[in-house]
C-alpha cells in the first residue's frame, strides 16, 4: 500500500509540485530588490532561518475598526491553499479508481487509511522541503550564508522586530514550525474528504487558512506559522503552542482509523 500511494500520489504527480518554484522564486526577487533599497542595511550574515522567517512571516494581527484595512498574505496564503490543492486530488481519485480493491486486497482497512497517513506526510514533507532545498540554493548564490538566525537581517526581512533569541532552540522552533501547522491541516483535510467529501474537505481547511489571517489565536492552526504574529518576538520560544498542530495531527489520525474500521466497504 505504501508504495502504491508513493508512486501513484507523488511520483506520478511529481509536476504539481512546480508551483512551489514559482512562490519561491517570486520570493528570492522581492528579498533581492529589499536588499537594493538605498535604506536598506548592509546584510554580511544571512542564514536559512532568516529566509523561512521572512518566507512564512504572513501579517501582523489585524484589529478591524474604521479606516482599518485587511491587507492579506497573498503569499503565505497561496503556499497554503497550493498545498489544500495538492492534497485534495489524490486520495478521492484513488478511491474511485482502484482504492476499494485495494482495500479488500489488503484486508485490511486501518491498513488502507494509514497507508494515506503516510502519504500526506510525505507530500507535505516534499513541498516544504522543495521550499527549503530552494532557498539554500538562493543562500550559495548570494555569497552571505551564515548558519543560524541574525535577529537583525530576519526583522528587517519580515519588518519586525524581533526578540533577542537567536540561538539554535530558536531557529529549531522557527524550521519545524511551518511543517507541522501544515501537516496537521493536511491530515484534518485528508480525514474530512473520506468523511464528508474532498470539497467540503478542501474548502474547510481553506476557512481555517483565511481565518488564521483574521483572528489572533492558536485555535486557528495556520497562525501558529505566521511569524509576524510569532511567539518568538517577545523573545521566548512558544513551544506549548505546537501542541495543537500535533494534537490535530494525532486525533485526525485516530478519527479516521476508528472511521475506516466501521466503513462499509462493499
């Protein structure tokens, strides 16, 4: 089952994953004319951290009121709804097709749905490690690598300030951050299209998204990776706040064995 889900749901649709070049890229040349600005400071430092920082920075809280306008992450929100996307396309097909077969094939349907776990891991884990990969490459071209997290080239690529941690517990917190905010919502969506449906389950996790830029709170998942609103920036890493990203991942996974062991398959 494993290996079918790799090769059907990842290698087979390895160009789906393209998109990821074009918001990456897109990236690199706003951080590129950034540094040209005549105000800008002189960066002699820059590490990944820095880079994901200011890649997954999203917005600062927004307090609606008169003459208050919302100016949404277009970015950070795309990186997102691509990955909804990516997830929402597989396993529905797969099920039509040749997934009850399956099913039956292994005996086994806790078998069939952790098997679509897994897949969900490793597609979110190829998306944001193809950010990651393409980052370090933009980091050789520019000459300025630096391992670790300089405060002061992160604020002024996110434009915030930024706490005084810029220790490796920081930039641990700052790189596994976004990967489990977006594997828990990939999980929970992958749990709601076998129960509901893949749209009502893409276009849940999609509310969830927007409402992350909406409102101020660990309940909305997505806010956790939006570094403007990070954790970090009074200086002091958020760590019980990835409770709920794993808390989701864990209960979606469980939810949808308990689900699949009571489907009727036939």
């Amino acid at each position: 089952m494993i290996r079918y889900d790799m090769a059907q749901g990842i290698w087979k649709n390895i160009g789906w994953f393209l998109p990821v070049v074009y918001f990456t890229f897109a990236f690199f040349a706003k951080t590129r004319q950034m540094l040209a600005l005549p105000f800008a400071p002189p960066v002699d430092k820059m590490g990944l951290t820095d880079l994901v920082f200011s890649f997954f920075a999203g917005m600062e809280t927004y307090h609606p009121g008169p003459g208050q306008m919302f100016d949404p992450p277009i970015q950070w929100l795309l990186v997102f709804f691509y990955l909804s996307f990516l997830i929402s396309f597989y396993p529905a097909a797969d099920m039509k097709k040749y997934g009850r077969n399956l099913m039956i094939h292994v005996k086994s349907r806790e078998v069939y749905w952790y098997s679509k776990c897994l897949w969900v891991f490793a597609t979110t884990m190829v998306y944001y490690g193809l950010i990651l990969l393409l980052m370090a490459i933009f980091l050789l071209m520019t000459g300025n690598y630096s391992p670790g997290f300089h405060k002061d080239t992160g604020a002024f690529l996110a434009g915030v300030i930024v706490g005084p941690e810029t220790g490796a517990e920081i930039c641990f917190f700052i790189l596994v951050t976004p990967f489990l905010v977006m594997l828990s919502l990939a999980l929970f969506q992958n749990l709601l299209s076998f129960v509901l449906s893949p749209v009502y389950g893409f276009l849940v996790n999609i509310g969830l998204v927007i409402c992350s830029a909406f409102f101020n709170t660990s309940l909305c998942v997505g806010q956790i990776a939006m570094f403007k609103r990070s954790f970090i920036l009074g200086g002091s890493v958020g760590w019980p706040h990835l409770v709920i990203p794993i808390l989701l991942s864990v209960l979606s996974i469980l939810a949808g064995g308990m689900y699949f062991k009571r489907k009727d398959i036939l």
